[in-house]
C-alpha cells in the first residue's frame, strides 16, 4: 500500500507543477492584475496549491511506511513525468540534454532500488 501512495503522491506533485504553469501563464496573459491579485484571481493557483497540500498528507503517510532513503528517489520520477507533462500540455522542448537527464535520473532512481 506504501508503494501504491508513492506512485500516487509522484502524480499529485508532478499535476501540481503543471497547474503552478498554468497559474504562470494565467498571470502572464492578465497583465492588469497585480501582486497579490494576479494570485487571488487565479483559479490555477488555488488548483496547484491544493494539490500539493494533499500531496504533503499523502508524503507523510508513506513515510510512516518506509524509510525515506527508499521514498525519496522514487519522488524524482515527478521530475520526469513534469518535463513529459510540459512537452504535451504546453508544447515545451524537450532538448537532448534534458533526455540525457531523463536517463540519469532513471539510472538513479534503479541503481539506489538495488540497495
């Protein structure tokens, strides 16, 4: 069951990211709106933030579970899964390098699983 809410907190966080993106865009494309309303008027932010409220709940759950040497390399895969989640959502590159990452962290995340 600890494995299971991993996966789901790697979800949570990496839909957390995206919709702190949106928020970012939403800000940008309302240049009118001003610090602190450019926030209290996005409803992205509010969806972003929610998020990673339940993603903190989620995280302590799983750490009651299992050590955090194992938990937390498996929560880099939120990392792959953003830049994955960029490139289809908002058309962002993904450049050679960044696939060069990609790898590392896959590379790190099995070889730290060996343990």
């Amino acid at each position: 069951m600890s494995y299971f809410l991993l996966v789901v907190n790697v979800f949570i966080m990496t839909g957390g990211q995206l919709f702190f993106k949106q928020s970012a865009d939403y800000i940008n494309a309302n240049p009118n709106l001003h610090f602190p309303m450019s926030y209290i008027a996005n409803p992205w932010f509010y969806v972003a933030i929610f998020l990673y409220i339940i993603s903190t709940f989620i995280w302590t759950q799983v750490l009651t579970k299992m050590p955090l040497s194992v938990a937390y390399p498996v929560v880099s895969f939120a990392y792959i899964l953003t830049v994955l989640g960029a490139f289809f959502f908002f058309q962002e590159k993904i450049s050679y390098l960044g696939i060069l990452g990609i790898f590392f962290i896959m590379t790190g995340v099995s070889l730290t699983a060996l343990r």
